[in-house]
C-alpha cells in the first residue's frame, strides 16, 4: 500500500454505518453539512450535469469543486430496470485533492444518494413547508421512499403518512419497512386519496414519460411539494399547472431548466435559487396559504456535501478501507519501473 491509498467506503461499510448511526441521526448532520455548501454557492464551480441517454434510461457524472476538493458522482436512471431485479438508481462517487489532483475518498453512492436525496428534501421542507406541518404524503413507495420519510420525520417531526404507489408489492414493501419504525401510515386507493389534507407531498415515481402524478386540483393552499422523481428531459410529475399555482425553488436553474418539472414552462419561468433563501437574499414561505413547490432534481453541490460528511464521519473508524488506487513510483516520471519491477522473473536453462 502506498501513501497515497484512497479511502474507500464499499456497500458492506456504508450498510453497516448506516444501521448503527441511524438513517435519522445521518440525515441531520448531512442537512449541516448541504446547508453549510448552499450558503457558500457561488464560490463552487458548478455546470448541469452531463447526461448520456437512451432509450431506457440515462447515465450522468455530476461534478463540482469548492476550489479545495473536487468530487463527482456517477450515477444512472433506468426506470424500467426492476423489472428485470435491477435497481432504478445506482451511484459511486470520488472526492479529490484539487492541489494534486490526486483522489483521497472513494464511496458506494446508491445508499450515499438516498441519504443525501433525503436529507436535501428534509432541509428544503424545514425552509418552505408551514412550520406546523404534520402529514406528509408519499407518491412512489420504491427505493428513496424510507429514506425520504425518515428524513422528514428528523427534521420536522412529521410521523403520520399517506401513501401512493401505481405498484401494490411497493406499498406493501413500504408498510413492511415503516411499521416497525413507528410511523403511522394511512395507505390510500388514488394519488388524489393521499394528497388529501397532506401539509407536505413528495412524489418520487421512476417512469420515463411526461407523467402526471398530481394535477392542479390536488393541490390545496399551505401544501409544500417535494417534486423528486421528474429529474430528466421528457420525465416529469407535475400537471404544467401546479407550477402556476405557487412559488417553485430550485438547485441550479441552468440544470432544472432542461430536467425539472419547469422544463415544461417558458425559458424565462420566474424561479428561486434556494441558495438565496437559505443566504436571507430571497424569500422562501410568506404566508402560510402560499403553495411552496421544491423543483429537485438533484445537483452535484449535494452529493459533494455528502461524500464530505461520510468522509469525515467514518474517520477513525472502522467503516473504510484503504485502496491502492493510484500507482505512486518513488520516482514520478519512471511509471514504467513499476511494471518492469512487477515482472516475474523467468526461470531460464533447466531440461
Ligand atoms: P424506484 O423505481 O425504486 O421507485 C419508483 C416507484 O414509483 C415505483 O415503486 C413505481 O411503482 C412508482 N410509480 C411509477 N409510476 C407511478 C405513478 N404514476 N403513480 C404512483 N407510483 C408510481 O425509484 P427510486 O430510486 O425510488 O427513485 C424515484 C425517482 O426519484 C426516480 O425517478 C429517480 O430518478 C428520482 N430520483 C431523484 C433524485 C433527486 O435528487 N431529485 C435522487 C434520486 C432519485
């Protein structure tokens, strides 16, 4: 192993962390840690991430640096994949030292990334949902819908869910997970059904298709929408217009113009870089009729916020690894010594 190994956080780690920490106690440290990242923004080299699509799903690579570390996330979507036992969302991830250029943390993102999905809503809610929200209704029961959950309950103590899922196993699944956890949950027959009376409406569906989930006559003065799962070109969840009827907020408006629900509107649709609510340059909630619509797609400035807190919340612990990812010749211009010392010798004469 060279100086120069990486630390790697792999699923068995990041499983193992996770259930000792506890998904509620990561949420509010990771909320800290996103939080701190919007409030210095503008200093963050930020582009839209860069999608490679087809026909059934996209692969993505989200980077970012803050000018001392540099992180990027590689990540897909591919909606139709449980049906063959694959998952919808998977992802890794690497923070590297912008001095060198070297990596110096490399982890398992698919749990890392419904973590942070989770944590960015939670934080979103805590600005823009009416402080007195109890009911939060939950549209999609699939992979994030725990952690979302989760999430909003640590934040805001929200224990009482309505659920929704076109799929019957995935509520069921959904109900398997939440009792234990003492969640009171209300599992409906319609979206209409769950959103009714909610303070708060996530809607986390996977379908690569201009959906629907909720229409405007849904929608009822105070509520705050979460918008998570319409998160690329042609893949949205709102009727066009929900997004007239309130205030909509977004991570980066150059990215969640062409992938968020505000993809169906003019290219000059008034939006709110939440950055600026949470910095007091622009006003989030105003009263408590206001209708509150978090666009999320999810940006790269989120996941370096994570990686950072997984990063220093496994130091010293027993949570990584240490990989020799990066060759590290004592003499930097003679790579190839590496090789012609790694040769194994071959034995010569002999009958
Ligand atoms: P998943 O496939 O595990 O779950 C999606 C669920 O939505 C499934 O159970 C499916 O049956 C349900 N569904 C599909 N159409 C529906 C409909 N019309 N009404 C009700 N339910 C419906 O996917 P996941 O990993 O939970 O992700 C959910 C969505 O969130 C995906 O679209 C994903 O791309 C997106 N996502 C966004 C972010 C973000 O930062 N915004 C992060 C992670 C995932």
């Amino acid at each position: 192993m060279t100086d120069n190994a990486v630390r790697f956080v792999d699923v068995k780690n990041i499983t193992r962390w996770a259930a000792q920490q506890g998904v509620e106690h990561i949420v509010v440290g990771m909320i800290d840690y996103i939080e701190a990242d919007f409030r210095r923004w503008p200093i963050f080299d930020k582009c839209a991430r860069i999608g490679s699509h087809s026909d059934v799903g996209v692969i993505e690579l989200m980077p970012t640096s803050d000018g001392q570390e540099y992180g990027f996330k590689y990540v897909n979507g591919h909606p139709s994949n449980p049906a063959s036992g694959h998952q919808t969302v998977t992802a890794f991830g690497v923070l590297a030292d912008v001095a060198t250029g070297y990596p110096t943390f490399w982890a398992e993102m698919t749990v890392l990334t419904a973590l942070r999905t989770a944590a960015t809503s939670a934080m979103v809610a805590k600005h823009l949902a009416r402080p007195d929200s109890a009911t939060l209704a939950l549209i999609g029961n699939g992979t994030q819908s725990e952690f979302q959950a989760l999430a909003m309950r640590a934040a805001l103590g929200i224990n009482s869910l309505r659920i929704w899922d076109t799929d019957p196993a995935a509520m069921a699944k959904f109900i398997r997970n939440a009792k234990p956890l003492g969640f009171d949950v209300y599992v409906a027959t319609s979206a209409h059904d769950a959103v009714r009376g909610a303070d708060i409406i996530t809607t986390s569906t996977a379908d690569k298709a201009s959906a629907t989930i909720l229409t405007a006559n849904m929608i009822e003065p105070g509520m705050h929408i979460n918008a998570i799962g319409g998160d690329c070109p042609g893949k949205t969840e709102l009727d066009a217009a929900i997004l007239t009827m309130g205030d909509v907020f977004v991570e980066f408006p150059e990215q969640t113009r062409i992938e968020g629900e505000i993809q169906q509107m003019p290219a000059d649709f008034p939006i709110t870089e939440l950055w600026r609510v949470f910095t007091n340059e622009a006003a989030g909630r105003t009263s408590p009729d206001q209708v509150t619509i978090f666009d999320s797609v999810g940006f790269a400035i989120e996941d370096f916020a994570a990686l950072r807190y997984l990063r220093d919340a496994v130091d010293g612990t027993g949570d990584y690894a240490l990989v020799d990812l990066i060759a590290n010749p004592s003499d930097p211009k003679n790579l190839f010594g590496l090789v012609a010392d790694a040769r194994v010798p071959v034995l010569s004469g002999g009958a």
